[in-house]
C-alpha cells in the first residue's frame, strides 16, 4: 500500500496565513499539518508516499525533502493548473505502478489509527477501494454518500442543493431520522482508478472533480467499502477550525 497526499491549493479561506504558506504547512500544536498526516500513514506500515504540491511547492518539498528523516520515501509532482481534485491523482500514475494507494487531502486531520481501520477494511473483500465518511443529521453539510447493506457505495451526490435534497427525498434516498453520510476525503483506490480520472469531464464548478471519478467506478461494477471514520475527523477549512485546534492541549493525540 501506498499513499497520495494532495496538496496542491492555497487555501484561499486561510487568508494571510497562507501568504508564505502553503495551508497543509500551517502548523496545528507545532507541526505542519502534512506532518501529522505523514505520522498517521508511517503508523498503518505506509512507507511510501507521493505529494501533490502546487502553490508555494518548495516549501513542502524542502521541509519533507526524500522522507528519509521520517524513515519514509517521499515524491513529488506539481500541478501546475488547479483544476480541481479530479486529474490531481493522476501525477502519481506512475508512482503508484501496480500498487493500491490510500489517497487524502492534505487538510484533513483524523485520529492516526484511522489509516490501519481503512487498510483493514480494504482487505475485508474484493473491493475496488473505501471511501470513508462521518455522520449527521443535518443533509446539507456536504457531499452525500448512500450505502447499500453491506455499507458498499451506491451513490454520491457531490454538494446537493435545495432542489436536489428534496429530489433525493422524493425518490427515498434520503429517510427523516436517518443518518446522512458525508465524505471524510480519505480513500483507498486500485491503480484502476485512474482509467476513470482520464474520462472526466469538467463539473459545472468548471473543475475535474474526484467524486464523478468514484461514482464511475461504482457504475463500473466496483464495490467501493464504506468506513465511519471513527471519532475525530477534522477538515482544517479556515482560521477558525485553526484556533480551535490550537486552544485544544499540546499534548493531545492527533
């Protein structure tokens, strides 16, 4: 197994603090978030890993250098057109090779067991990956996920507006009471993947989104696992969700 780390945006909502840095740099109780992630792949037997940079790129590729400091193997590609999360993976075609890859934004803080959980499931059937999602009650938060008994992957719906929730209502996919299932952006692919990343057509946002690539695996006939992550998941979205994380202990698990 091995991991993908995008990481490629400026993270435009940080502001000012993103004019020296690029966001997955900005540090959450005294290292970069990017670093956490790294610890948290290192714990699941993760040793080799590719980053997607782009916006103020030297200052990641400086900071984690080959990953031999961490006892890791670390890579690189620039995409130089943020053209959104679709096509990103891609520069790591060939360093994935034959190999399934754990892929996650660079933003995104979750407990470091998390990484082993998805290995774990991954390895529970024949899966063509695991996409990991938390849960609520309230459907309008972000991209909706929709499982079949077996929690495998029947549906994505990436950021339904007013009209589209009560569509999905109408037609019983969404039940009152019933949890809505978001995506975390944390998910394990086969190399196969990227057969569907290089079909996607740009969404309305004007952007190659990841989601229309896993909801083509699905309709391929691959079963995407789902996982709860457990506990914290964190998306480190703006300067607010920053100072909360900093208010939290030093010492704290990330």
């Amino acid at each position: 197994m091995k991991a993908v780390i995008l990481a490629a945006g400026k993270g435009t909502r940080m502001k000012e603090l993103t004019n020296e840095l690029p966001k997955p740099m900005l540090c959450v109780h005294g290292k970069p978030i990017l670093e956490h992630i790294l610890s948290g792949l290192l714990s699941a037997g993760i040793r080799e890993v590719f980053i997607v940079t782009g916006y103020k790129a030297e200052v990641i590729e400086n900071h984690f250098g080959d990953g031999s400091k961490w006892g890791a193997r670390i890579a690189y590609g620039r995409q130089l057109v943020q053209d959104g999360t679709g096509k990103a993976p891609e520069l790591a075609k060939d360093f994935v090779g034959a190999d399934s890859f754990l892929l996650t934004y660079g933003d995104i803080l979750v407990k470091p067991e998390t990484y082993a959980q998805m290995v774990k499931r991954f390895a529970e059937g024949n899966f063509g990956g695991v996409i990991t999602v938390t849960g609520s009650q309230d459907v309008t938060q972000g991209g909706l996920n929709f499982f079949d008994d077996q929690f495998c992957l029947t549906k994505l719906v990436e950021k339904p507006g007013k009209e589209q929730i009560e569509q999905l209502r109408q037609d019983g996919w969404l039940k009152q009471g019933q949890i809505a299932w978001y995506n975390a952006g944390i998910y394990i692919f086969r190399p196969a993947v990227f057969e569907f990343t290089a079909k996607l057509q740009k969404s309305p946002r004007n952007e190659y989104e990841l989601t229309d690539a896993v909801n083509a695996v699905v309709a391929a006939g691959h079963r995407m696992a789902g996982m709860e992550i457990p506990g914290r998941w964190v998306d480190v979205r703006d300067p607010g969700v920053l100072a909360e994380l900093e208010k939290e202990s030093a010492g704290s698990n990330q």
